[in-house]
C-alpha cells in the first residue's frame, strides 16, 4: 500500500499525526482537539490556516483521513519490530549488547560470541530487573509524597502558630497597656488632688492677707489724712488716731508654709523605675520556658508556655525538634552548659517523669544511634521513685509513703551534676554525677497537669547600684 508522505499526515496546529481528523468548510483538516482549543481562544470560529470563517460549529470527521493515519502508525510501529539491517523480525535479544536482534544478526560476526536469549524469555527477565530498580525509585517517590505532605501540614500550621501568638501577644500587651493607663491615671489624679488641696489653701491664705491688707490700707489712709489736717484739727484728733495707729500691731512678715507648693519630686522622682517596680504583681519570670514544637501530640501546652498536660492527640507536622521516642515528653526551650541552674515544678499526677535530655535526643539524626542515651531524669509510679530510662529493666531509687506536689531541679554545670529534691519536704530524692559534656534542655512528661513555678522578683538598691534578684515562690 503506497501511503501520503508523512507531512501530509501532519496536523498543521500541533505538528504531530492526525488524531481524530475533522474538516472544515474550507477544506483543511485538523485534530478535532486542536479545532476545540483553537476556537476557544479565538472569538471567531475561523480556520487555523486560512482564517477562513467556518459554516459550523461541529465540523465532521475525515474518516478517510483517520483510516490513513491509523494505517501508516501500524505501519511504522511494524517497522520497529524488523531489523533495518536484514529486514527479518526480532525474534532473540543479545544479552551482552542490550539489544534485540534476528536470527541472522545472531549468526552474524557481530553476535557470533555474544549471549543470546529468546525474545519472550529475555522480556520476563529485563521486565524483573527493571522492576527491581524501579523499587528504589518508587520508595523515594513515596517519601518525597510524604515530605511534601508534611511541608503542606507544616505550613498550615505556621498559619495557625503565627495567629495564635499574634492573639497572645496582643493579649499581654493589652495587659501592659491597660497596667500603665491605670497607673497614669492614678498618679495624674494624685496630682490634682493635690493642686486641688494646694490650690485652695493658697486661696484662703491670699484671702487673709487680702483682709489684712485692707485694714491697713484703711488706717494708713485716715491718718494720713489727719496728718496733712491744720493744727488744731489735728490736735484734736491726736489722741484717736495714736489709739487707732496702735491698735494694727506690726506682724512678722508673712512667709508661704512648707510644702505650699506642688511636689514634683514625688510626681515624677524615679517615676519609671516605680512603676516597674509596680509591675511586680503583673510580671512573672519562670526559668524552664516549654517548647511547643518539641512536644508530644497527646500532650498539650499551655498558652503561656508554663503548663503541659494530656489532651486529645492533634495533628502536627513533624519536625527535628522532637525526640525521636514515642513518649508523651515535652522538652524546654532553652538548655544549659554553664553555671548552676534550678525550676521547681508542680504535678498533679501519680505518674510523672522529669529530668534532662541532650540535644542529640532530639536532633540526630543517625537512625543507628541508640536514643536511650543522654537521658538524666527520674520518674513517679506506683509510690516509688525510679531512675529514667527507656529500657524495660527498672531502677527503684526510693518509695514514698504520699505523692509528692512540688520537685526542684538542681542543675551544676560545672560539676556535671544534677540533684532532685522534694521541695515540701526540702529533701534529696537522688543526684546524677557525670552527666554529658552537651547542652541539656529540660525534659517533663506527665499524663496530669505539670508546671513550672515562677519565682519572685525582689530588689536590693543602693548608692551606687540596684540588683534584681529572682526568689523561687
């Protein structure tokens, strides 16, 4: 069968084979698909190739044209199962070349050595081994599924973390705000009130003098009066104007009393620092501040950062900042590798665990390292104190006739040691020696409510300086 060059089995639109051939009015024929799309951006349904307008809007199939195209396909794809250099069907695959070949390319001086397999056999076994590398791929495929499946929780929940802590944030700035209007609006009344106080003692104290004032303007008048009198008249009146000179006594100059005037001193004197030192009852400082993102999704923490407690397991993103055992544990933000450091923290359960963690727990990521180690801490169960570990085998330390409420954490850098007390009692419950050389971040795990106490702010001033000191409650 002789058939049309290929060029003239080619869509003028998407320069491949016909697919579906239509024709229109104007006697060009296209990819049905390729008509669609191309009126579908153009406003006028016109021919692609000539711009001719076409008389309908459902131009008809080529049947000719599609039965030509299927044709020369088959024709081609034939093609590719006949060897182009003896013109003869692949019937056996060269296992040293990777390549099909026929029966005379096997006998030929190419292939004359060369491992040859049926095609059929050769198949089966290519298909399995391009299975077995496909295997690798397919994991790495689902893996990558799964990061980005993370990366979209991951920033769902950005979303939410940044709104939730824009809310508290203004939360505690409300605070702050309303703290220092409270406190202007205090310290402006006190100062009207004085000028109030001040103000009206002032006035009567000018109305006194005023008085004082016209009295004696009075008698000087009269007699001055008199005294510019002719002597006999001035004679005659002596007498009344000696008695009513003598009756205005001279005063002590009137002076203003202590504290007539408003006091600045007390108003604006170390304004700032007092109303910081005011803030006392506001402001509350805890030395173990919780890291959310290292906590367990059974476990929920509070608002300010202070609490943590069970609740209803939630859906979060993973990320390396959590430990790598499946604990309900939450770490703390900061850690530690100099100078001495204490928290004391409050549970309210029967079961509970605290202590100390490396950072390694959280962020190795070597799936061969042991992530029991690096773990200082103790835990609470069945009225017995027990040395933390990750391990089935269990450690008592000491029984305890009641739950305690209270426990601090005593932890000395320097001597890589850290010391658990019963702060009810003031009692050492046990004391790890030796601990890692890394940085330790606090660890708490609890079913029941656990937190973190804050402590006091107290001051000492002197001359020269002032200390802020910070006191466990």
């Amino acid at each position: 069968m002789a058939f049309q060059p290929e060029k003239d089995l080619t869509c003028p639109v998407c320069q491949d084979i016909f697919k579906d051939p239509v024709v229109l009015t104007c006697s060009h024929s296209l990819c049905k698909e390729c008509v669609s799309s191309w009126w579908t951006e153009k406003p006028l349904q016109e021919c692609p190739v000539c711009k001719r307008r076409a008389s309908r809007s459902d131009p008809p199939l080529n049947l000719a044209l599609r039965n030509l195209c299927e044709a020369y396909l088959q024709q081609e794809q034939k093609k590719e199962h006949m060897c182009p250099l003896h013109s003869e069907t692949f019937k056996l695959f060269c296992v040293s070349d990777q390549q099909p070949v026929c029966v005379v390319c096997r006998d030929s001086e190419t292939h004359r050595d060369h491992q040859v397999r049926p095609i059929d056999e050769a198949t089966k076994r290519c298909k399995e081994d391009l299975q077995t590398a496909l295997n690798p791929l397919k994991d790495q495929l689902e893996l990558m599924e799964e990061f980005k499946e993370n990366c979209e929780i991951s920033l769902a929940h950005i979303k939410t973390q940044t709104n939730h802590t824009a809310r508290l944030i203004e939360k505690e700035f409300l605070k702050l705000h309303n703290f220092l209007a409270e406190q202007e609006e205090s310290r402006i009344k006190a100062l009207k009130d004085e000028e109030e106080r001040k103000t009206q003692r002032m006035k009567d104290k000018i109305a006194a003098v005023s008085t004082e004032i016209e009295t004696l303007s009075e008698t000087i008048r009269a007699t001055e009066e008199e005294l510019r009198a002719t002597d006999i008249s001035f004679l005659l009146k002596y007498k009344a104007a000696v008695e009513r000179v003598q009756c205005c006594p001279l005063l002590e100059e009137p002076q203003l009393d202590p504290g007539a005037l408003i006091n600045q001193a007390k108003h604006l004197g170390n304004l700032v620092f007092n109303i910081w030192t005011n803030m006392k009852k506001l402001v509350e400082y805890r030395p173990v501040v919780l890291d959310p993102n290292t906590a367990h999704p059974e476990l929920v923490v509070s608002d300010d950062l202070s609490s943590v407690q069970a609740g209803a397991e939630h859906v979060l993103p993973k990320n390396p900042e959590r430990a790598r055992v499946e604990l309900p544990l939450v770490r703390g933000s900061e850690g530690f590798n100099y100078g001495s450091h204490s928290w004391e923290v409050e549970v309210e359960s029967k079961t509970w665990g605290l202590g100390l963690v490396t950072e390694s727990v959280f962020h190795n990521t070597d799936d061969h390292a042991d992530p029991a180690v690096g773990w200082y801490g103790i835990e609470f169960q069945d009225g017995q104190y027990e040395l933390f570990n990750l391990h089935s085998k269990k450690e008592i330390l000491v029984k305890s006739k009641s739950s305690p409420r209270r426990i601090m954490v005593h932890l000395d850098c320097t001597k890589r040691k850290v010391t658990f007390y019963d702060a009810d009692t003031n009692t050492r419950i046990h004391s790890i020696s030796k601990i890692s050389q890394d940085k330790l971040f606090p660890i708490f795990g609890s079913g029941g409510p656990m937190s973190i106490l804050p402590r006091k702010i107290q001051y000492s001033t002197s001359q020269t300086f002032s200390r802020c000191k910070f006191y466990s409650v």
